[in-house]
C-alpha cells in the first residue's frame, strides 16, 4: 500500500478514541456534555453529537475558557478550541479545565449564551 493510500485509510478510518464524549442538544437549545469524572491523563478524547436532532454529523464545538485547556496544539500552546471534526485528542495537562459547548444544526448554533450560561462542562483531567 502506498504512503497516500496507507493515508486515506487512516483518514477513513481515524483510531477509536478511550473516551467518546456525547453531547446532548437538549430542550430549550441547552448543550449539555456527558464527560466522565475524572478523565485519565494521557488518554484520547473524542466528541460527538447525542442531539434530539438525531443527527450523528451534527457539529460539537467545545471552548475551553479562563484556565486554559488539557489538550496541547503541535507548538506546546494549549489548544482551546475543538470540535466533533478533530481526530481523537489526546489529554496532556492535568487539572480542571471548564468549557463551553455548542452543537450546530442545520446551521443553527445552540449552546452557551446569555440564555444558557451553564451550556458546557468541567474536564477534571487526573
């Protein structure tokens, strides 16, 4: 198999992450995260949608604010942006890291707001 072809099957096809993280579009347009407690340091994360909508490719975005992230982008910098798009991350800082959710619909974005200022999450990475 050649190099751009080994590529594309791993594109196809991306590793499972240890933890999948669904996320819910509940009533109301709130975003709620199921997110273990604790997460393992070290270990994947990967986010998908749980909506009512139904829709498994609905896009998850998650906000990581104040204290930074657990996730590390290639330079060292913390990563606090990721989405339902990004291949399984892997946890790379300790500590607790709220974030902010959103899913967007039909091109609709729910989530976080001054409606929903609880729409997100604590990561607790030990």
């Amino acid at each position: 198999m050649s190099t751009s072809t080994l590529a594309q099957a791993n594109a196809a096809n991306p590793a499972e992450a240890d933890y999948e993280i669904p996320v819910d579009l509940r009533h109301g347009d709130d975003v709620v995260p199921h997110i273990p407690d604790p997460l393992q340091f070290g270990q994947t994360v990967h986010y998908r949608t749980n909506s009512r909508t139904g829709q498994n490719d609905d896009l998850v975005e998650i906000e990581f604010v104040d204290n930074g992230s657990p996730y590390l982008n290639p330079d060292g910098t913390r990563k606090t942006r990721v989405t339902s798009e990004d291949p399984p991350l892997q946890l790379r800082v300790r500590g607790n890291f709220f974030a902010r959710c959103y899913i967007t619909h039909d091109g609709v974005r729910y989530g976080w707001g001054p409606l929903y200022p609880l729409a997100g999450g604590n990561h607790d990475v030990q």
